[in-house]
C-alpha cells in the first residue's frame, strides 16, 4: 500500500459497458461492511468507496450502477477493482478509450493494488501489466485468453494469481477471498475476519493455500512440498513434531520450513494448524461433537489451547462458529 498520511483509504471500482455488476457488488458490500465497522470501533482509518466512470458511453451493462466521478478525476487509489465482463470481453476492450489504458497503467504505478476477476482479467492483460507474470482466468475463456495474451503466464489450476499489485481471480468467489486478504493488509486482521465473518464464512478459503504468488515457488513445482502437504493432509491429529517431519522427508528442519514458506508463503507450523482448524471448522459444521471432541479430532489434546488459537484464527470462539454456521443451513 501506498503511505497515507491522513489514513485515509482509497477503494475504486471501475463501470464498464458490459459489466457484470456482480463482480462489483460484492466487494463494494464487503468494503463498505470494513468501512462502518471502523466507523464503530472509532478507528482512525477512513475508507472511500469510489465508483469510477470509464467512459462516455456506459451502454450494454446489464445493472446500472450509477458512477460518482470519472477516471480522469478519481484521486491515486490504494485499491482498484477491475469488473467482471459479460462474455467476449474484447467487445468491451474495444470501446475503451487511450485515456482508460494510460490511467490504468497510472494507478498501478502510483501503487494501487489492482484486482481482477473472471474475464475482467482481459483488462488488466490488455493493458500490458500482465505481461511476463502470472494471471488466471474464468475457465471458459482460457483458450481465447491464451490467443489473445501470449505474453501472459496464465496459470490454469489456481483460482487465484498475484504478482506484485495485481490480483487475478478466476471465479467472483475467489474474489471475496482476494477482496478478504485485501482488508486484511489496508486495515487490519480482526477487520477482515469480521467482514469473512459476515458473507458466508463457513464458504472462505485462505488466501495464502490458494493463491498462486508470482516470483516464488508454488507446492506444484517443489517435491519436497508438495510430499509435507500430502502427508500432512493425511495425519492432520498425528501427535508427531515438525522435526519428524523434515527427518521423515529427509530434510533439515531449516530447509524444510524454508522450502515450504517460498512456495506457499507460510510456515509448515502454520499450514499445519491451518489445515487443523479448516477440518475443526467441517466437525463443527456438520456434527454434534463437544468441542474437547473435536480438539482431539484435530490433533489437540488441549482443549482451552485449541479454542484459543481457534479464536486468533477466525477472531470468534468454536462455539460461536458452530452457532453461527448452524443458523445458516436451509435445515436443522
């Protein structure tokens, strides 16, 4: 992000002919959730929703949405969403203007984060930001896609690419998670986990485990990796030690936990327990046991020690989860 000296936090989000506004008004709810939220707990961020007009004809979009400034006068953004595009995208590539493209390069080099999502992603590729790193895509479109931008990585079995500032997802709902994560680093943690909290939490993945991180390694291309992942998939409760885990592999410790954090960004101590908690979250969801239960389930032998890192993790107690989830089924 950008520095801020009046913490102020600049969010836009582009209207294009043949938008999908779906794409749009998820993350703009999910924004403007993070906003009155810091508006109750008296912080000192202030977020500014902008919905950005990018050019003068704004025909063909299948919701209108009504556009509160333009590209030309929207002020250096820390955020920018790119919309989702109603089948062939380069209908609406064509429309656009030599301004939309030099204000777009702009704003990622004044640095704004840029998302994209689904066929929107054509935008971003479009404009040459792409070129060299890694993108995703809707699948439908990955064969054009590769025609159209062959000097575009496209990486066909994530949901989710990031390289530097910018951010592809393949689905809208991969992009509530990029949109999370996004939260997460303009604002805060507990913030984020409110807004996850509150649009379909029990549905969320971590933006880390799915994303594919341009620059470094992935699961995908390291054996070493990909055989701790597996295994630890398969033993979640095993009461061994990371240390026999690196032995088991036939690794140093140290190698270990570096290998594992350039190709997944995190350490194997921390994807261990995260992979714990996802499971946590499915007994909880889907089963009456207690939580000492399930803290066995998962490896913890500890109950008061589960439930708190469950609580750092997802900012709300195992029990407070199970009633949320449970007040969101369709049945008992």
């Amino acid at each position: 992000m950008r520095p801020k000296s009046d913490f102020t936090i600049q969010i836009g989000f582009l209207l294009t002919p043949g938008m999908l506004s779906t794409g749009t008004a998820l993350p703009y709810e999910m924004w403007l959730a993070a906003q009155d939220l810091c508006l109750v707990r008296k912080r000192r961020e202030v977020i500014k929703l902008n919905l950005i007009e990018t050019c003068s004809n704004l025909s063909g979009r299948r919701l209108a949405l009504k556009s509160d400034c333009s590209f030309r006068t929207v002020p250096q953004l820390d955020i920018l969403y790119l919309p989702a595009l109603w089948r062939n995208p380069r209908t609406v590539i064509n429309r656009m203007e030599l301004e939309f493209w030099e204000s777009l390069r702009s704003q990622h080099d004044g640095g704004a984060q840029i998302a994209s999502v689904g066929t929107g992603v054509a935008l971003l590729a479009e404009s040459g930001l792409l070129d060299g790193k890694a993108a995703t895509t809707h699948w439908y479109y990955f064969e054009q896609f590769e025609r159209d931008f062959p000097n575009v990585r496209l990486k066909k079995n994530f949901f989710i690419t990031q390289s530097g500032l910018l951010h592809c997802a393949a689905s809208i709902n991969s992009l509530a998670d990029v949109t999370v994560h996004l939260i997460e680093r303009a604002v805060d943690k507990s913030i984020a986990r409110h807004v996850e909290k509150n649009f379909s939490h029990e549905i969320r993945r971590t933006y880390e485990e799915y994303r594919y991180l341009d620059g470094g390694n992935t699961s995908l291309d390291d054996e070493v990796v990909l055989e701790a992942q597996l295994w630890i998939s398969d033993n979640l409760a095993a009461q061994q030690t990371i240390y026999e885990l690196a032995d088991r592999l036939g690794v140093a410790l140290r190698t270990l936990n570096r290998r594992f954090r350039q190709a997944t960004g995190l350490s194997v101590r921390k994807y261990w327990q995260l992979k714990r908690v996802t499971l946590a979250k499915e007994l909880l969801e889907k089963t009456n046991l207690t939580i000492s239960e399930v803290a066995w389930r998962v490896g913890y032998q500890d109950a008061g020690y589960f439930s708190r890192l469950f609580s750092r993790e997802l900012s709300m107690t195992p029990l407070a989860y199970r009633r949320m989830v449970r007040a969101k089924l369709f049945r008992a």
